[in-house]
C-alpha cells in the first residue's frame, strides 16, 4: 500500500509513483527557489506551497492510523532522513548504492527496496536527480566552466554529466545556461539507465 505522510494514496500504483514525483518536483521548485531568491521569489514560494497542499487535498485523502503504524512509518521516516542527509552531504563524491545502504544500516538488496517505497523512485534516481539540481543552480548562479561544475556535482566525466544533465533538465547544461536557467524540463524522470554515482 503506497503511503505519504501516513495517508493511503488514492489510485493505482502507477498513479502513486506519479504522485510521488509530483510532490518532489514541487519540493526541488521550492529548494531552488529559496536558494535562488530571485526577484519575486516569497510569492513563488507561497505559490507553489498553496499547489502542494491543493495536491495532498485532493490526491492523499486522510484515514485511521492503525495502532503502532504511526510508529513504523516514525522509524522508516527516521531511516531515510538519515540517508537523505548522508546522499546531501556526500553527493560531489562518489556515492555507492552499498554507501547508502551502510548509511541506513540496511542490507543493500532491503534499502533497494526501501528507497523506491518511500520516494517512488531509485536511490541512482534520487541522486542523479540532485546532482542535475545542484548543477543548475551553479549554472544560473555562477561563471564556473560546465566542465568545473560536472566535477562539483560528482560527474566523473564531462560526456557522463551531459547525458544525465539532458535526460533530467530537457537540454544540455550550455543550453539551460545560454537560456538565462530556464531549460526545456520535460518533468522528473523516477529512473534512468545510469549506473554507478558518476
């Protein structure tokens, strides 16, 4: 049964991995727009917060938390923050899929499992995901070389970076840089043919 915030998901599975890339898609909007505090950037904010509590309203409806349920889903959150805030702090190194099953004290075969039920995606997913992030908010933000930026984001190689860049962000990271951050992003991909944490 898919879960956020202790609510049952209304739909099918597909639909829930769909919600779930929704609600983080509004989450890094919010990230971004914080970091960035461009002009305008309070009002975006109070946007996009107003569009993620419309999406729970109508998308995660409220039921009964079963005795000790709320406990479980306690520990799962206190598991993945944990590993969250490892993949944070870590991301410009590299980063095995081992790492962060040692982060979370689970078995590597378990976290696996564990990730993509708690964010609707792989754990390669997520971190390319916050990679690409990272690498447009220094590609707006900064003069640094693409080249110098991909290293930054724990991109071993320049070719690799491109492709993820793309894949992610709907065009090169020259391009998203030549149109002043605003990429053609064709919305979160929840997974993509890159292994590894280069």
């Amino acid at each position: 049964q898919q879960l956020v915030f202790g609510r049952k998901i209304r739909g099918s599975p597909d639909g829930a991995g769909d919600l779930h890339r929704r609600l983080e898609n509004i989450i890094l909007d919010l990230r971004s727009e914080y970091l960035g505090k461009s002009d305008g950037y309070r009002l975006a904010i109070k946007s996009r917060l107003y569009e993620l509590a419309l999406l729970l309203l109508r998308e995660v409806p409220a039921r009964q938390v079963l005795p000790g349920e709320l406990e479980r889903q306690r520990s799962r959150n206190e598991i993945l923050e944990r590993v969250l805030s490892f993949v944070n702090e870590r991301y410009p190194e590299e980063i095995t899929l081992d790492d962060a099953a040692a982060a979370a004290n689970l078995s590597r075969f378990y976290f696996s499992r564990f990730f993509r039920a708690q964010t609707g995606q792989s754990f390669h997913g997520y971190l390319c995901r916050l990679r690409v992030s990272r690498a447009e908010e220094l590609l707006a933000g900064t003069e640094d070389t693409v080249t110098d930026i991909a290293y930054r984001c724990g991109f071993e190689s320049l070719k690799t970076f491109n492709r993820v860049f793309r894949t992610y962000a709907g065009t090169s990271p020259s391009g998203f840089r030549a149109g002043d951050g605003r990429g053609s992003r064709r919305g979160p991909v929840a997974e993509m043919p890159y292994s590894g944490a280069s």
